[in-house]
C-alpha cells in the first residue's frame, strides 16, 4: 500500500481547546481520525505523528523517509525558527507538503515567514482540517505514482 507521512508539531495535540478561534474546534484525535478515513477513501496509508520535540520529528522523518511516497506537514511554531527541521525535511528528499489550519498570512508579522517552505513543494494554510485533505489530495496526484 502506498504510505505517506503526517508529522504534527508542537500544541497540535491541544486541537479542540487551544485558541479554538483561531485553529477551529476539532480535536486532535477527530484530526487524526479524518486523515485515517482520507487513507482508506483513497488506498493510503497514513502514518501520522506529533510532537512537541523538534528532535523527534526529525527522527520520525529520518526513519520513515524510504517508505513514504510524501511527507505533510505542518510544523506548528517550528514553521519561523527551526532550520533543524528545514536540513531534516531537505535531507530527506522526500517530497514535503506544509499545511498550517489557521492562515499564518493574516496573523502577527512573525508568523507570515517560513523557513520550511523553500523545502516544500507547496503549502496549503488556512482553511482548518480542509488544509490537511488538499495537500493529501494533491500529494496523491503529483507523487502516487512513486515518481
């Protein structure tokens, strides 16, 4: 089965009750639970982590960076600071989708830079858990194929 990888950074665990103004009202766990259903809809696996630890999503990006097709991400707070994850994802050369819920552009100024973006593909922000299914669905048409 062909099998992409979902890292979640740091307080997505918190979905549901963190600033629900803001990230929407569903929880991590309904998260996770819509990409499963995405996976089984459209003949994927979806291995899905998250941590509050810059180290290990790198580790959990290193591990699985030969059995994936695509990585998603969204980098939580790492998207503006960590260039640790940025050598990580680059290194990999795994083609990288970052997703962010909210619309990081229309936010304070800090959040409007990204450093993992030049090692994306593309980006997706803004439209809440429908960011997750567009860079799923769009990392299925460019990279299903194993290209």
């Amino acid at each position: 089965m062909r099998r992409v990888l979902v890292l979640h950074g740091p307080s997505l665990n918190m979905l549901g009750g963190r600033e629900p103004e803001v990230y929407g009202r569903l929880t991590f766990d309904e998260l996770e639970e819509r990409l499963r259903a995405w996976g089984q809809e459209s003949g994927w696996e979806v291995v899905s982590y998250q941590s509050n630890h810059e180290g290990k999503l790198i580790d959990r990006l290193q591990a699985e960076r030969h059995s994936v097709r695509f990585l998603v991400i969204n980098p939580g707070a790492y998207t503006h600071t960590s260039y640790a994850l940025r050598d990580a994802i680059a290194a990999a050369a795994v083609p990288a989708i970052e997703v962010h819920l909210s619309n990081v552009y229309a936010r304070e100024e800090f959040r409007c830079k990204s450093v993992i973006a030049p090692v994306c593909k593309g980006q997706v922000s803004g439209l809440g858990v429908e960011s997750y299914l567009a860079a799923l669905q769009a990392g299925s048409n460019l990279f299903g194929d194993g290209s």
